[in-house]
C-alpha cells in the first residue's frame, strides 16, 4: 500500500482546518471557561441576595400584620413584638462580630 505525503494528500487543508479549530478550541477553554464559572456565581449570588432580601421584606410585613389581625391592643403592640425580634437579632450579630484591633 503507498502512502501519500502529507502535502499531496486530497484532504489536508481539512485536517488542518480540523487541528486549528482543535487548538483554538482547547485554548478558549482554558482560558475563558474558569472566568465564565467565576462570574456565574456572582451572577446567581447576586441574583439569590435580592430575592432573599424580598422574601425577608415579604415575610415581616406579612407577620406584622398577622400579629396586628391576631393580637389584641393595636397595631402597637405588633409593633413591638417586631422591635423586640430584630432588636434581639441584631445583638446576637453585634456579640458575634470579630473586632478590629486599632
């Protein structure tokens, strides 16, 4: 059987078009595949924040008005009752933080 020459062959610009395609396809993955996993997640962190952050809106306005339907004595005393909640919560994140040495 004869065996061809590389440059003589009916098929080579193919395979070269074949192997640039292979190496610019190894390089763009390689350089920009961590980049785009990295800004994914800041998207997505980002994205999960907001939604949390109106989730946490929406669940105290509807306690609050839970508690001003259920509890006798006025909207005051479910007013107080939140106070009472977030002024706790923010103590326990208050006696939990690191403190800077000046």
């Amino acid at each position: 059987m004869a065996t061809q020459e590389p440059l003589t062959a009916s098929n080579w610009p193919a395979q070269a078009a074949d192997l640039i395609e292979r190496l610019v396809g190894r390089v763009r993955d390689r350089a920009t595949g961590p980049v785009i996993k990295i800004v994914r997640g800041i998207v997505f962190g980002f994205i999960i924040a907001v939604l949390a952050i109106a989730a946490l809106v929406l669940v105290t306005i509807t306690a609050v008005r839970a508690l001003t339907n259920f509890l006798p004595g006025g909207v005051w005393f479910s007013y107080i009752i939140a106070a009472a909640v977030f002024g706790a919560a923010g103590s326990l994140c208050g006696s939990r933080r690191t403190r800077r040495s000046a």
